[in-house]
C-alpha cells in the first residue's frame, strides 16, 4: 500500500513537472531541416526523410497541410513586455505550365486543430463563418482575391480572424546596400527567407530572398497588434498553414528559429538545408535535360574549337 502511494506521488510529481514544463514562458528553438519529434502535422503536410524537408502542399487540388510546434507559445505573466521573434525560409514552387496558388502563412492559433479550416483562399487558416477562432497570421499570398480587397497575386499581409488583411503590401524588401526597395517574387521557386518580430504590441514583418544574409533594416509590414486581445486565454500555439484551390503549387518550409526572446533568436543553418526541392514535374525534367543538351553542344563546339586551333 505505501508503495503504491509512493508511486502515485511520484507521478504526480512528474505529472506536476510536465504542466509546468508545458506552461513556462520561454519557447525556443530552432531547425535547420525537420523531424517529426515535436511537430504536429495535418492534412497534405509531411516531413520528408532523411533531409528534413517540410512540405505543407504538393499538386493536389483543394487541399490543406499544418504544421506545429506541438508545444504552445505561452504568454500568461504579464509584468514582462510581451516578445517574439521567428526566422524562416520557405519555397513556394509553381507547378510547371499552370498559375500556382494559394499560399503559406506563420499563424499563430489558439488550438492546433484547424481541420475544419477550409483551403483556397482560406488558407488552411479560416472558413466562411470563422466563428469563435483566435488567429493571428502572416499570409505570403500568391492569389489575388477580389472577396478579401487583395490588390495583387504576389502580396505580405497580417491577419487577425479573417482573411482580409488588417495591413498588406506587394512583396518587397530594403535593400540596406542599394538604398531602395526591389519587389520579390513569391511563386518562384527561390528561397525565401521571413522574419516576424513582435515586441510590446508592434509587430514587424520582413521578406527578402536568401541571397541577401542580413536581415532588412527596415521592415515591409509594421503593425500594432494586441495579442492578449486576439488570444484572451494568453496562449497560443505556432506553426505553418498552406492551401491550394484549383490553383496549385509545391509550398515548403527548409529552416524554422522561434524564440520569445528576441536577443535569444539562433540562427539558421543554411548548409543543413534539404537539397531537393522536389518534383518539378515532367516540364523541368525536360527543361534540365534541354539545359544539359546545350551544355553538350557547347562544350562539343569548344572541344571542337581547341582542336582545329591545334
Ligand atoms: C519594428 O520596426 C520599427 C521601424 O523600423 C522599429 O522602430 C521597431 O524597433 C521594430 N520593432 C521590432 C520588434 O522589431
Ligand atoms: C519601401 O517600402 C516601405 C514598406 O512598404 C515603405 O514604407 C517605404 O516608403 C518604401 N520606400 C521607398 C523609398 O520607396
Ligand atoms: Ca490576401
């Protein structure tokens, strides 16, 4: 009998640990290439083994893929100015000969089931009637939506319970060594990196390709944003959404740092980094092999050329 008691308090101990472990302030961590560990996964969304890729959609059509920290982002005490930062790099691979959609979006959410999220333009995120969800997102949207006043197919935006954007702007980013802005193509196929920073109620968003290796001085998006307001319960998880409609692409994230802290953000391992940023389709297989005819040609004509110069 004291044994089993003995037991039990145990347990209750680990159990007591767990809870606070689950609650404590900080969340921090990085991935330079996934694991299925502490990800939670949904819809089309797989993680591809052994490179670590995340793929939230492939070609199909009407389909939606989440992925999670599978351990909430928690925000209860409050004598502390509320912070966060992310860094991310994703791709969003068009689908050879066709208009490629919908989008990826960071999302905050108050619950890490969004199955009855609707894909298109919803984005995984919403549905039409969107009821009592708590969401706070950043869309990188690749489809122009008349219903949303989106202004263009290639656009950054924040989301608060709806689609339509409390403030969206073309894709684009400061150039610190050119001194202007250069526009950004979203549904290209190059890697994108994103960093969204929030300190006391300003959230900033920034974009720019992975060329470029420090981040902008100036942000794209910068917003006020009331947490607390949006996630009353001071909770909520992080993670990825992506869709596609009829429209189509191959949408991946390759690298994830989070950290509640902004000083406390770690950087990125781009050599780490999946290679194969996969199927293309038959159009680039024949691409590439035209490439590697050319390649061929030319360097036939040079042996050729050295040759008849001897
Ligand atoms: C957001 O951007 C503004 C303007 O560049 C800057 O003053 C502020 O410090 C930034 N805040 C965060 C949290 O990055
Ligand atoms: C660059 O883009 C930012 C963000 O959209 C905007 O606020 C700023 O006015 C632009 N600067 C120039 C020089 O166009
Ligand atoms: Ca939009």
């Amino acid at each position: 009998m004291a044994q089993r008691v003995h037991l039990l308090l145990l347990s209750e101990i680990f159990f007591l640990n767990l809870i606070r472990f689950s609650s404590q302030k900080d969340l921090n961590f990085v991935y330079s290439g996934f694991n299925q560990g502490s990800i939670h996964l949904d819809g089309v969304a797989r993680i591809h083994n052994p490179d670590g890729l995340l793929q939230l959609t492939d070609d199909t059509a009407l389909q939606k893929g989440h992925a999670f920290f599978n351990r909430p982002f928690d925000f209860c005490s409050s004598d502390e100015p509320l912070s966060f930062s992310t860094h991310f790099v994703c791709a969003l691979v068009p689908k050879p000969g066709a208009d490629g959609g919908h989008g990826t979006a960071f999302v905050l959410s108050s619950s890490m089931d969004l199955t009855r999220a609707d894909p298109t333009q919803y984005l995984g995120l919403l549905n039409m009637s969107s009821n009592g969800y708590q969401i706070l997102a950043v869309e990188l949207d690749t489809v122009k939506t008349a219903e949303f006043d989106d202004n263009d197919s290639n656009h950054v935006g924040i989301d608060e319970n709806s689609l339509r954007s409390v403030v969206s702007a073309s894709a684009s980013y400061y150039s610190d060594s050119e001194g202007r802005n250069k526009s950004l193509t979203l549904l290209s196929g190059d890697l994108i990196q994103v960093w969204i920073d929030y300190e006391g109620t300003l959230l900033n968003v920034t974009v720019a390709p992975l060329i470029i290796n420090e981040k902008p001085s100036k942000p794209l998006l910068s917003r006020n944003i009331n947490l607390t307001a949006i996630f009353p319960a001071r909770k909520a998880f992080v993670g990825f959404s992506a869709s596609t409609g009829t429209l189509v692409s191959y949408q991946y994230i390759l690298g994830w740092s989070f950290s509640t802290s902004s000083n406390s953000l770690r950087s990125l391992d781009i050599s780490k980094f999946s290679a194969v940023l996969i199927p293309m389709g038959s159009n680039h297989i024949v691409v590439q092999l035209l490439v590697l005819l050319c390649y061929i040609v030319i360097l036939g004509n040079y042996v050729l050329r050295i040759n008849t110069c001897g």
